[in-house]
C-alpha cells in the first residue's frame, strides 16, 4: 500500500508521541489533529538500542485506525530487520532506522522502499555524516538527532546543525531533513537556517496549552527563518 503524502515545501513540525498522555491516546490524535498537524512522529525504544522501553507496531496499529495523518516511525531498536514488517504492516507512511544498530542499512532501506513506505535513517549527535553519506541515495529521509536518543526532554546540541548543513548539500533533491530532539521556540530556527524541514517535537507541544498555538508558533518562527535563509542566499547570487 502507497504510503500518506507529505508537503515538505513548508517547514512542518511532527508531534514526538514520546511525550504525549499516554493513558489518552486517541485523545491526544484528535487534539493534534484539530490543531492542524499533519504528522505524528513515533518513537520506538526497546530497552536495547537505548535505555528506555516506549511502545510498538501492536500500539501504532491500534492508533491507525483512527487517523490519516501521516505516521512517521523512528525505529530505536537494535534489530530493525527483525521488526521492519511489523511497522509496514502497522501503517506506517516512513520508517526510520539507526545507522549505528545497522551499519550497512541498503537492503533494510530498500526493503522499506518496496513496501511502498519512506525509508529514513538517522544518525545520533555523535555519529559523523560520513557514515550516513555512502547509502543516501537509498534515502527518503534523513534524520539529524539533536540529543542523545532515549528521553524527551532533553537540550538541544547546538553542534548537531553543522551535519544538518552538511546533509542539504549531499542529499538529492526531495530527499526530507529531519531533526529531532530539544526542538523548541528558541531553537527551530537555527535547524531551519541551517536546512531541516521537519521537525520532531515533544515537549514543546505537549507542555503546552494550546497544541494549536505552540504548532503555529514554531512553523512560522521556522518559515521566517527560510525566508532569511533564503534571502541571504540570492543576495549571495547577485553578488
Ligand atoms: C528522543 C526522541 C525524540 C523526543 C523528542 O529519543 O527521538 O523524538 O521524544 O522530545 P523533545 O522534543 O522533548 O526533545
Ligand atoms: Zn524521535
């Protein structure tokens, strides 16, 4: 089944369920929905790969069937191959893996491919692009870990926008941008200069009042921040 489409031509932001109600959970998708986002970035731990246990496919599927927003899955698990079917199968429109758990991830990328579902890859804030370069090709999405995986909550390593940079210049066109971890007010607008078009977000939505508000805010705190980037671009042209 062809996965959700996504319009990444304006920065979108995706609610981390890492740190939603989790005794509320069709609530907290219906919330989200009627505050206009389009995304809902799952975050998958086993207790392995990191050290902290969230939830799996059994629980994105539940979830499936009471939305068509687009479900992006960040797989921090040690043996994605083991499981990739299960989140296909769960619905998933992007399944994203680590190049640490898996070095040579080709053929995981392409089985995520075949099934008709975005293949991404993401790199914690310690791994060098190097690593992720050779298989980009392979990649619908890449995504930029700005704290160590694990927790919400965390802050923001300003370091990770070097890579973020690095990876606009690599990547095809059409391939996504993401970043994820300590993305708020006060720092989405460096990850957009620097070239992220998601973003991930948990406690900067979900610490909120008003879903609506806080999603609104940072879009456009990021499209300003396109606008300058870009501004300072053909400034750079004519030049
Ligand atoms: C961390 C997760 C993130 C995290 C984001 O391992 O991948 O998605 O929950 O939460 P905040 O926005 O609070 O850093
Ligand atoms: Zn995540």
């Amino acid at each position: 089944m062809p996965s959700r489409s996504l319009n990444v031509e304006a920065p979108v932001l995706a609610p981390s369920m890492l740190k939603c109600d989790f005794a509320d959970l069709a609530g907290e998708v219906r919330r989200l929905e009627s505050a206009g986002a389009q995304v809902l970035h799952w975050d998958v731990m086993d207790a392995n790969f990191v050290p902290n246990l969230s939830y799996g496919a059994m629980l994105i599927k539940s979830l499936r069937s009471r939305t068509e927003l687009f479900f992006d899955a960040h797989l921090m698990i040690a043996d994605p191959a083991k499981y990739l079917n299960d989140y296909v199968a769960a619905g998933c429109d992007a399944v994203t893996i680590h190049i640490e758990a898996v070095p040579a991830p080709g053929e995981l990328l392409e089985r995520i491919r075949k099934a008709g579902v975005k293949a991404g890859l993401a790199l914690n804030p310690q791994t060098p692009v190097e690593q992720v370069a050779p298989h980009l090709g392979q990649c619908d999405l890449v995504l930029v870990m700005s704290v160590q995986p694990g927790f919400g909550g965390q802050a923001f390593i300003p370091d990770v926008l070097q890579k973020v940079q690095q990876l606009r210049s690599l990547v095809r066109p059409g391939t996504w941008i993401s970043i994820d971890g300590g993305i708020g007010p006060d720092t989405i607008a460096e990850a957009a200069t620097a070239g992220a078009q998601l973003f991930v977000a948990g406690s900067s939505i979900f610490d909120h009042n008003d879903y609506q508000a806080a999603l609104r805010d940072m879009e456009s705190r990021a499209a300003a921040a396109w606008r300058g980037a870009q501004g300072r671009d053909s400034a750079g042209e004519a030049g």
